[in-house]
C-alpha cells in the first residue's frame, strides 16, 4: 500500500505506518452467509432441541443459549474469506451439532439448557459423533454387503451354507471392526430409547393379557380349521383365564421373559434385565 511521503523525509509519518500495519494484518471480513441457509440452521437445530426435550419429557421454558444467538455464534466461528467455504463450513458445523444434540441428549443440556458447556467444545465433540457415526456406518453396511457377496458366491459353487457362512465370518479383524462400529450405534441416546420403547412393548404383551389373547386367538383359529365350526365361547374364556392365572403367577415368582439375542454384537440388552432374561448370541 502506498502512503503520500512526509515532506522533506521520504517516509510515511510514523503513526500512519503503524495503522497501516495494523489494517494488513487484519484478515478480510467474511462475506455474510445467505438468508436460507441461516433460517435453515435456525429450524434444524430447533427441531433437535424440541426432540431431546420432549423425549426427556423436560419443561425448562427458553434454553439460556437461544437457538437464534447459537446460529449467530457458529457463523462466527466458522467465517473464513472465501463465500462458498464458509457457507459450507457453516453447514458441515450445523449438521454435526444438530446430529450430535439428538445423539448425545447430555451435549443437549450441557451447551443449550445448563449452559455450562462452550460452543467451541460442543463443536469439537459434535463433529468427533459425527465422524464416528459416518464411520460407523462405513463399517457396517460394508460389512453386511461383504457377508452377502461371500455367501451368494458360495452357493454359487454349490458349497453349503454352513461352510459359506464359516467362511464369511473368519475374518476376525473385520468382525472386531463390526463390533466396535455396533458398539458405537448402540451408545446413542436414539438407540437406547428404541431398545426401552421394544422392553416396555414385550412387557406389556406378555404381562398385560396381550399374550393370552393371542393364544386364544391362535386356538380360535386351529379350532374351526379342524371342526369347521367356531371354539365353544366358554372354552375360551377357560383358556384365557387359565393363561391369565399363569401370567399372574409368573409377576409373582418374578418370572421374565426369555430373549434371545441372536446376532449380538455388544450385548445391548442386559442393561434392560428388569424386563427380560436376555442371552446374547453371536
């Protein structure tokens, strides 16, 4: 830059140096992002804040980080010169927060209800779920896209399924690498209310008369298939109170019921072993 010359010296004045210093080491303000893409970041992390206080049933009224100052902070954090990077940029830190606020409802209280966690943190955190949930979506569906490509391969040679399927799952580093990426799905706070949503389901159905009524129904059924005519009203009421006498009798005892696991990769269920005596098999 060039600054008119103090008379008699040839240098610019001393003062004016320092200022024009100052200003070229100072980085060009980043271009404003675009109007939709800030409402869109406003209504996805909205929505993520809305679901992680109705799935934890909370009423705390505003958070103490508003959705809007959030938006304005991550466009801060995430300026750089060139439009188009900052653009992106912003909305790879929008997607990571949003997935990662849903994913990790302690995240969700700790940067926007409590407050007691930074956005830059919450950033860092985000965008490390992120990662991992992408890798361990990688992982997975490679997985499972190997497993059938090896086996529809060896039942193409005519091989049984026992020996295709031995020779699918000897990869032992392939199977560590599954069982971690399962372990990490498994850890997110979706999965875990999905797993509570189908214990609470079983138990309702096999303690509160839905199994009974099924066994009736079953019964009903195999009945007029063999006599052509419908079962007796008073034999099914008898089954159905006989069943419900069992059910009764197995709450009393403590009696739960048996699960299987098959398949497992991190045993998710024994955390829910007041509802079930679940083996894992894998």
């Amino acid at each position: 830059m060039r600054v008119r010359e103090e008379s008699g010296t040839g240098k610019a004045p001393a003062d004016k140096r320092m200022r024009l210093e100052r200003a070229d080491a100072q980085p060009p303000p980043a271009p404003p992002l675009p109007p939709a893409l800030l409402a869109y970041a406003r209504a996805l992390l909205q929505r993520a804040l809305d679901e992680v206080q109705s799935k934890l049933a909370l009423e705390l009224g505003p958070p103490r980080l508003p959705i809007c100052a959030l938006v304005d902070h991550l466009a801060l954090l995430t300026a750089c010169p060139a439009a188009g990077a900052h653009a992106e940029s912003f909305r790879l830190a929008v997607k990571s927060l949003s997935g990662a606020l849903r994913g990790r409802w302690e995240l969700a209280d700790a940067l926007l209800l409590s407050a007691t966690l930074s956005l830059p943190d919450a950033l860092a955190q985000a965008t490390e779920h992120r990662e991992a949930s992408d890798r361990a979506r990688r992982v997975i569906g490679g997985h499972h896209q190997a497993l059938r490509l090896q086996v529809v391969a060896r039942a193409d040679a005519r091989q049984s399924a026992e020996v295709a399927w031995s020779a699918a799952v000897s990869n032992t580093a392939a199977l560590e690498d599954y069982a971690e990426a399962a372990s990490t799905t498994g850890r997110r706070s979706f999965v875990r209310e999905a797993q509570s949503w189908c214990a609470d389901t079983a138990r309702g159905f096999f303690f509160s008369q839905g199994a009974a009524k099924a066994a009736v129904k079953s019964h009903k059924r195999l009945h007029f298939a063999r006599a052509g005519a419908p079962l007796p009203a008073h034999e099914a009421d008898a089954m159905e109170a006989a069943l419900d006498a069992e059910v009764t009798a197995a709450l009393r005892d403590s009696h739960l019921p048996r699960l299987l696991d098959i398949g497992s990769c991190h045993d998710p269920w024994r955390a829910l072993s007041s509802h079930f005596e679940a083996r894992a098999a894998a």
